[in-house]
C-alpha cells in the first residue's frame, strides 16, 4: 500500500517537538512549580495489549479532568509535549502513553514490520477501558491526530471532545493524493531553504566553521539547526527546544504504521456522532498551513478552527502564550 504523502513527510526527518522553554513557561498564568517528570516516573504503569504481543507504556501528570495524549510520529515517545502541557496541569490530569512500538512500548523486531493502525486503534481502546472511562477527551499531535480521527470513526460513542494540533486533514481520499503531495512538496522546500535565517543560527551556536572538525555534541547540534529547526519551526533560534531522531524514535514502527495507512474521512462520524472539535494550527505549519483543509467545516459550525500566527508544525515553541490559551480553550470547551 502507498504511504500517504502527508504522513510520509512527517516520517521522512524523524521530528518531534519538545515543549516550550522554561522562560516561556514562566510567562505563562497558572504554570505549576512542582517537578512534572516526577510525576512521570512516580506515576507509571503497563497496559498489555489485548493481543498480549506487547505492554503499553503509560503514566499521568496534573489534576482535575482527565485527557489522553497522543503523540506524533509515528514510533515516537511522548516525552516532548510534557513541557507545553505545564500551564494546563491544575486543571486537567494528562494520561500519557507510548504508543506500540514506540520508544517505552517496545515490541520484538520481528514484529515491527507488522504494526498497523488498526492496532493503535485497539490499543486506545483498551486503555480507555483500563482507565474506567465511558468517553475520552483526546489531544493529539501531527500523526497523533491521525490516530485520534481513527479512533472516532471507530469508535465515535466513546469520544468526548477532540483537540488537533498540528493536524493532517479531515479527509484524504485518492482525488487528493496528488495535489497534496506536491503542495507539501512545495511548503517543505520553502521552509527547509531559509539559508539566511539558517546560517545565522549556526553562527549564533559558535560551531566550527567546517564541520568535520564538530565533535558528536557539535554534529548533532548542527543537524538540529540545519535539518530539524527549519521545517518544525519559524523561529529558528529555538532550535535547542526540539527533540528529533536517535533515542526518541523507531524509523521501522514509523515506516510499517504509515505503509498500513488507508485513506480517511472524517465527516461521516461528525455527522452521526458530533462532538467538540477544536483545531489548533500554525499558519506556516507545513502540513497544512492554517489548518485550510478544516475550514469548510469550521464555516459550518462542526469545529472550532485556532490558527496562531507565526508558528510552524510545533506552535507552542513558536507562540507559547498563544498556544497555551487555545489549548485552555479547547479543553475547556471555551
């Protein structure tokens, strides 16, 4: 089967986001002081699957309201949203959990060739029942909202509201194909050709004139500025805030979830089981720029459409107070 444009790019540099710095998150009303990544070890437990073939990963941070995160990728870890989910964490208890495959969730190699969406589908099905949850408030990054749109077609009665940042498109079917894979083509290159904005962040990092001289920390440093920063974010010099590649990513789950990808709809199930729906786009976010392919259904009422201005695919490092306000929103159902 042909791996969708769309989630293939995302695939292609292995990327992830990590969270707004700590300045930014000072800035920020109602930022908790206590230390977030005790709770995550304190906080931890294993789900088996119900197909027993592995053990999820999961844990929880904050109080109040519940939510489940899903994390990008795919084959990614959930550890880069932790940060930018600090000022919503005395109002809602964020459920986290790597996905199968993923970095905390490992399966045998054999098998990792063979995952597919179906099965992170059954996956977050079987964690809402762990949870005791008859609905779930899901909120999701880039691949993460492709599962959570899966998942509400799946299962449409057992979600409560869904929260999309950084989203793919509502619909993707074999007419769009083309014409989406050129024009990503084309948002990717721009953003990757930034060769001003590029050089003098790499001036800024005081790395050595030639890069063969770079010692490991140097290199990876450089790649960072060079290959990660510029198609994630707008502010080149917030590079240091991004996680990408090595320990934080399975290429092999990635490249098998994304071959099983079929094409997806989502309108029939907001029209037979409507819920809250808020989107939360940068608009120089390379996947869909302002969130355009959701706007005939924000014009319709069917969602809440948030586009932050000057941000990228990993908007609440480019705009922090503004992400964190729209993500209050859309939890709240503001």
């Amino acid at each position: 089967m042909r791996t969708l444009p769309l989630l293939a790019a995302l695939l292609a540099g292995g990327i992830a986001c990590a969270a707004a710095g700590a300045a930014d998150v000072a800035r920020t009303p109602q930022a908790p002081t206590h230390d977030v990544f005790n709770q995550v070890q304190r906080n931890a437990w294993y789900l088996p699957t119900a197909d027993h073939a592995a053990k999820l990963y999961v844990t929880e941070v904050g109080q109040g309201a519940p939510v489940v995160f899903l994390h990008g990728g795919p084959g990614r870890d959930f550890h880069y949203i932790i940060d930018a989910l600090r000022p919503q964490l005395r109002r809602h208890a964020f459920v986290l959990y790597d996905q199968r495959g993923s970095v905390l969730s490992p399966v045998p190699v054999e098998m990792e060739g063979k995952l597919t969406m179906r099965q992170m589908v059954g996956d977050l099905e079987a964690l809402r029942v762990a949870l005791g949850r008859d609905r779930m408030v899901l909120f999701a990054h880039s691949y993460g909202t492709l599962l959570a749109m899966a998942y509400y077609r799946a299962h449409p009665t057992h979600v409560e509201r869904l929260v999309l940042t950084a989203t793919l498109p509502p619909v993707m079917d074999e007419a769009s194909l083309e014409p989406h894979e050129k024009a990503l083509e084309k948002r990717e290159t721009a953003m990757m050709s930034r060769e001003d904005d590029i050089a003098r962040v790499l001036a800024e990092a005081d790395l050595p004139s030639d890069k063969s001289q770079d010692t490991p920390r140097q290199a990876r440093m450089r790649l960072r500025i060079r290959y990660n920063a510029p198609l994630d974010l707008v502010h080149l010099d917030r590079w240091h805030q991004l996680t990408s590649g090595g320990a934080y990513y399975n290429r092999n789950v990635g490249a098998s979830i994304a071959a099983s990808m079929p094409t997806w709809d989502i309108r029939p199930a907001l029209e037979s089981h409507p819920v809250p729906i808020t989107v939360i786009q940068g608009d120089r976010d390379y996947v869909d720029p302002s969130a355009r392919s959701w706007s005939a259904l924000a014009e319709a009422g069917k969602v809440r459409l948030h586009v932050i201005h000057d941000a990228g695919h990993c908007a609440w490092i480019d705009q922090p107070l503004a992400f964190a306000e729209a993500l209050r929103e859309g939890l709240d159902g503001r």
